[in-house]
C-alpha cells in the first residue's frame, strides 16, 4: 500500500470553501479511482485554517494515476488561491509480522 499526507494551511476567510471543496474532492477519488482506498478529511482543532489529508492507494502508480484524473486537476486549479502553504509526503507500508 502506498499512504499519502498532505498538510495545507488555508488564507484566512477560505477555510469554508476549501473543507466542503476538498470534502467533495475526497468523494470523488473514493467513487471514482479503484486504486484508492482511503480518503479521509481533517481540520486542526487549533486552528481551522490547517487542513489534513490521508490517502491511502493500492500503490505508488494508483497514486500517479490519481494526479491524472481530471477531478483532481480540477480540484487543484479551483482551491488554488486558497491555499497558503502545502506539504505532500509520500509513505510506503512497513510489513511486520507473519
């Protein structure tokens, strides 16, 4: 498996749109892309302007596949001014254990 983590800090007064935007976006990924599994959604109880998000594929090449898609580069170019700062970091399964 091959999990993903995005951290965005969202301009202040975007944080409405964004959450139901990437909310929307996370549904479309589940509905749409076989190879993902995990699409999960959270806002920082500190602060709502910081948003994380925690996908999980069935690999590296369903996550490249994921870039792709037009939901997504259409989700991109929409939250775009919206966004701050953003953070991707890629992880790959630890297997343990027999």
């Amino acid at each position: 498996m091959h999990c993903v983590s995005v951290e965005f800090e969202v301009r202040p007064g975007a944080e409405a749109d964004f959450v139901a935007r990437v909310a929307q976006q996370a549904a479309d990924s589940l509905r749409l892309e076989e190879g993902c599994h995990v699409f999960d959604v959270w806002q920082g109880g500190d602060s709502p302007l910081r948003v994380f998000l925690y996908e999980v594929y069935t690999d590296a090449a369903a996550f490249e596949a994921h870039l792709g898609m037009d939901h997504f580069n259409a989700f991109d170019a929409e939250v775009a001014d919206c966004v701050a700062d953003k953070r991707v970091r890629r992880w790959e399964e630890v297997r343990h254990g027999t």
